[in-house]
C-alpha cells in the first residue's frame, strides 16, 4: 500500500469515526432536551456548520473549495437525519 492509499484508508476511517461521535454527542444532547428538535439544535447545528465552514474556507484553496463544501454536507447531513429521527430517539446506556 502506497502512502497516498494509506493516507486516503486513515482519512476514510478518521470520517467514519468522526461522523458517529458527532451522532453520538448530538442524541445525547437530544436526551437532555427531551428528545425534541427545537432551538437548542438549531444553535448547535448553526454555530457548528458556521465554524466548520470558516475554518475550512481558511485552509481550503479554490481547488478544494468543492470537496470542503462536499465535508460540510456531510455534517449537515448527520444534523439532518438526527432531526429527523427526533421524538423516536431511544439512548441505549
């Protein structure tokens, strides 16, 4: 395996990971506001996407601007299914 492919497997995983602890902290945080979309999601899904987007808009050139817009519609996506999952939500402990 050459080191652009293992580079590549490391960021697929790290996506992986990343993605299921931000699913992970927003039912928790869903738990602790009755399981209810509201306000409370709409700051944090709004202030997170904002701080991604900045910090990446920083890093990113004009060439990666698509795949850092692709990045950004992962985590709305994760926000988006958690919102609709809401209501439904059962947290194993």
């Amino acid at each position: 395996m050459s080191s652009a492919q293992a580079d590549a497997t490391a960021l697929g995983f790290a996506i992986v990971a990343l993605s299921i602890a931000l699913e992970e902290t927003l039912k928790a945080l869903a738990e602790k506001n009755g399981n209810q979309p509201g306000q409370w999601l709409d700051e944090v899904q709004e202030i997170s996407l904002l701080r991604a987007q900045a910090h990446l808009n920083e890093r990113a050139s004009a060439e990666e601007a698509d795949v850092a817009k692709a990045a950004l519609a992962v985590a709305d996506r994760i926000f988006t299914k958690l919102r609709s999952g809401l209501s439904g939500i059962v947290v194993q402990n």
